[in-house]
C-alpha cells in the first residue's frame, strides 16, 4: 500500500518473444534509451505513460488499456503493427497511426492524430460495451476508418471535438 510506484528507463528494455511486460497503475517515464524485443508490452490499470523520445511498436507488441499517454514524445503505431487502446485510454502525445489503431470502450486522443493512406482505425463494439472514441482537434483521414458493431445492441461512435475530420481522396469511412 501506500503512494502509487514510479519507473523511470534510460536504458535498453528487451522483450523476448512469447513474454509480456505488464505494468499496472503508477507512472512509467521513458525518458531515454530503447524498447524492443518481439515480445508485448501491457500497460493498464490507470497508468501514466510518459514519454520523451517517441516510442514504436515496430517490434514490441503494446496494448494500452486505462493508460495515460503524455509527451512531449510520439506514439507511434507503426505500418504493418496493430495498436489497442481500451478502457478509457487518453493519448495527450502526438498519435501517428501508420498501422491498425483498434478502439475498445470509451477512449480519448487529445494529441495530434496522424491517419495516412496505410492506416486504419476500427472502433470495434461488442455485445459487452459500446465504444466511442474522442479526438479532440480535427485531423485529415487518408486511409481507412471502419465503425463496427457484433451486436445490434452495442454503439460504435467518433467524435471530433474542435476542428473537422476530413476525409481526403482515396480514403474511406466504414460502417460494418
């Protein structure tokens, strides 16, 4: 009990395939140094990400779930990679989303979210939850946004709270 803990890195974090690094609750400061390793990384439970160089997942699996993720670093879902944000994730760093970006429940981008041509956001509802995700400025979609739903019962929502979202030549918007 007591004070929630903090981890400060400025070294070399190396996950090895078939392990995951799960931190729950506290602050994780990535102030310097690497992560990798083909393993995953989950971090939840109200956790404070903060992040001063950018931090990929080109390599590293990474789930984010009731996290908080501040700059001034990037948050980079790299091509090719899936990221998930769950449960009331807020991405206050800037998101470049060159991947897949699945959205779970209610969650929040109040950073500069990047979308080009080989991205996709699925904002995915199930029988459990509705999901809505909130960007906070407006952004230019230049790949795919898919809404989707596996029950009629469940509500799949995106909001852009300042700003438009315009969705540029070429790119589409999906409702499944």
């Amino acid at each position: 009990s007591g004070a929630p803990a903090t981890f400060t890195t400025t070294g070399t974090i190396t996950i090895p395939t078939g392990r995951t690094n799960v931190v729950t609750g506290g602050t994780f400061n990535y102030n310097s140094g690497s992560w990798g390793g083909r393993g995953s990384i989950s971090l939840s439970g109200g956790l404070t990400l903060n992040l001063t160089p950018n931090l990929t997942n080109d390599t590293t699996a990474l789930l984010l779930d009731s996290v908080t993720v501040n700059g001034p670093g990037r948050l980079v879902n790299a091509a090719g990679r899936t990221l998930i944000l769950a449960n009331s994730t807020d991405v206050k760093s800037p998101l470049d989303n060159l991947g897949e970006l699945v959205i779970r429940s209610a969650n929040t981008i109040d950073g500069p979210l990047t979308a080009p041509a080989s991205s996709v956001i699925r904002l995915e509802a199930t029988t459990a939850f509705n999901t809505t995700l909130t960007v906070a400025s407006g952004f230019t979609n230049q790949g795919t946004i898919e809404l989707t739903t596996t029950s009629g019962t469940t509500a799949v929502t995106l909001n852009v709270t300042a700003g438009s979202l315009v969705n540029d030549t070429g790119a589409t918007i999906s409702v499944l």
